[in-house]
C-alpha cells in the first residue's frame, strides 16, 4: 500500500511538471499559441503520464491476480494429490485388512471379507484385477464336499463343508459380477485363473473374459458360459464336468472364443452344448471323453480343429457345423446305441462294446 501511495504521488507531480514544462514551451517558442492552448496541450500531455500510470497499474494488478490464480492452482492440485494418496492408503487398509480375513475361523467373516473385495473394486476400478486374482487364488484352495467324492464321518464335518461351499458360491458370484458385460465394448478384458479350482453352478453368461484359465479344474451339477466372449487363450486342458447337485451339464451356446480354445482330456460327464459357437483360433478336443450328449450344432471353426481320439458314448449332434482350417479325427470313437450326427468323411472307429457285438 506505501509503494502504491508514493508511486501515485510521484505520477501527479510528474504530471503537474509536465503540464507547466509543456504549457510554458508552447508559450515562450510559439507566439501563435494562445494561453488555452498551451494550458490545454499541457493537459493533454499531464493526462498522458496518468494514463500511463494507470495502465502500468492494471497490468500489475494483473499480473499479482494471475500469480493469485497459479498459486491458488498449486495449492488445489497438491491438495488433489493428497486426497489421493490418502484414499490410496485408505484403500490399501482395506484390500490388506479384507485378504487377511479371508483366512477367519467363520464363515460370516469370510464372506464380509470377500464383500469388501468386491466393494473396493467397484469404488476402485484399477483394483479390479488384483481383486479377480485374490477371488480365484480363494476358488483354487482344495476343498472337499460330500458331493464332490469326499467321505465324512460325522454330521458336523457335512455341516462345516457346506458352509464353506456357501462361502465359495459367494466368491464365484462375485467374480462374475466384477466382469464387464459382454456388450460393453470400452471395459477391459479380465484375466481368470481357475487352475484346479472346485467349482459349482459357475454362471458366466454374458461376460466379458480376457484368458480362462481353467486346467485340471472340477465343475459339478450346471455351468453356464452361454454368450460370453473370450478376448484371450481359453485353458479347460483335462478339466472335469461332473454332477453335484444335479448332473453336471456344460453350456457353452452362442460364445466367441477369439484365440485359441482347448479342451484335451477333458471329461465331460453330463450333457455338453457347444450351439452357435465360434471358435476363431487353434481349438482342442483331442481324448476328450463326452459320456453324455452332445450338440455343437451350427459351431464355426475358423482354424485348426482337433478331434483326435475324442470318445463319443451318447449322441452326437455336429450338424451345420462349419470348418475352415484343417480338421484332425483320427481316432474318435462313438456309441452304437445313439444318434450320431457327424460331418461327412469323418470315420469313426466303432465302440468295444460295437466291436464285440458284430
């Protein structure tokens, strides 16, 4: 405020010097200027340094606002850094704090646990995958149920394995809500690794994969992949389709594999749908066991398509079925007592049981 004060002074009597100074030249070295003349050309240029002054007064003020607005800025994005990193710590609590209850005595725990992943993946979508992860690392711990082959001797080890198995579904329902919906073309594509994971009633229908990774898996009673797209490799090498609380049946109609597909020694124990499925890369049957119908009616194979020593025990349905790469069947064997719907030139070597009967 001083400066602006003496500042302010010196340009008046600046002013007021140059108003005189210019006033008096006029008289004294042009005779034909009257005194109003003078007085006014004197005026004008007096007007003139205050002029000046203002205008370096307002880019100044300028300047001191826009300095104002750059620290102003500053201080705002340093504040946006530190809300971030304070909701990175918080979120970092949280995803340690909910891994660490994955492993409670109880099952209620365990299940908050995992709603917790759930949630923070939501609310943080760059922890998605990291939460995917720890979801499928839970799905691929061993596990024993009744249902699935294992003997109990009490009725309080039944009741112990099946509230785990409630904690399970839960962990595979939520995987599966954590994917993007096939339809969302701007979502990333989520990677699973199920390897040798236990599985029931797995419904990813609709879903948007990256790579499955599904080797020496076990899914019982009825799993659902109808109309999801597979963005990556797709791994189901000597997996197991079984029954559990129903017999186990596999659908897989309607879906896009968009790289390779395999399902070498897979066993698939109830009925297999494979309608209306593109299969855009390499694809695997080969010594794959179907001991319940199947129908990959209308399917598209775009590369190679490897049947090699598949077993066939009940019906077969490959009608419509198209392919465009080279096609492997030697060895494939099918029952003599179903309807068997090949595509022509396939041979397939008859059964034991055919073989005994002629």
């Amino acid at each position: 405020m001083g400066e602006r004060k003496i500042g302010l002074v010196a340009t008046i009597c600046i002013a007021v010097v140059v108003l005189l100074g210019v006033s008096t030249a006029l008289l004294i070295f042009d005779t034909r200027t009257t005194g109003a003349d003078a007085l006014r050309t004197g005026g004008l240029a007096a007007g003139s340094v205050v002029a000046l002054y203002a205008l370096w007064l307002n880019d100044r003020r300028r300047r001191t606002e826009e300095l104002r607005q750059e620290t102003e800025r500053e201080r705002y994005e340093l504040e946006n850094q530190r809300a971030d990193l304070d909701r990175d710590r918080i979120a970092d609590e949280r995803f340690a704090r909910a891994v660490e209850l994955l492993g409670h005595e109880t099952d209620q725990v365990r299940v908050g646990a995992l709603h917790a992943l759930a949630g923070l993946a939501r609310n943080r979508p760059d922890y998605t995958q990291t939460v995917l992860d720890v979801l499928c690392s839970y799905l691929r711990r061993p596990f024993a149920h009744e249902r699935y082959g294992a003997v109990f001797e009490t009725q309080e080890e039944k009741d112990e394995a099946e509230r785990w198995l409630q904690v399970r579904l839960t962990a595979q329902r939520l995987v599966v809500e954590l994917l993007p919906h096939v339809d969302d073309t701007g979502a990333p594509a989520y990677d699973l690794d199920l390897t040798g994971a236990t599985l029931e009633y797995f419904e990813l229908t609709d879903r948007k994969v990256g790579t499955l990774t599904l080797r020496y898996g076990k899914l019982f009673s009825d799993n659902n992949f109808s109309r999801s797209e597979f963005h990556g490799p797709v791994w189901f090498t000597a997996a197991t389709i079984g029954p559990g609380r129903l017999y186990g049946r596999f659908r897989c109609d309607d879906v896009v594999f968009h790289q390779l597909a395999w399902f070498p020694g897979t066993t698939f124990h109830g009925r297999a749908n494979f309608r209306r499925t593109r299969f855009s890369g390499t694809t695997k049957f080969d010594q794959s066991h179907f001991g319940n119908a199947l129908s990959m009616a209308d399917a598209e194979f775009h590369a190679e398509a490897d049947f090699r020593s598949a077993r066939f025990d009940a019906d077969v349905d490959l009608s419509g079925t198209t392919f465009r790469g080279e096609v492997l069947n030697v060895g494939i064997t099918t029952s003599p007592d179903h309807d068997v719907v090949l595509p022509a030139g396939w041979a397939p070597t008859p059964s034991t049981s055919e073989r005994s009967g002629a």
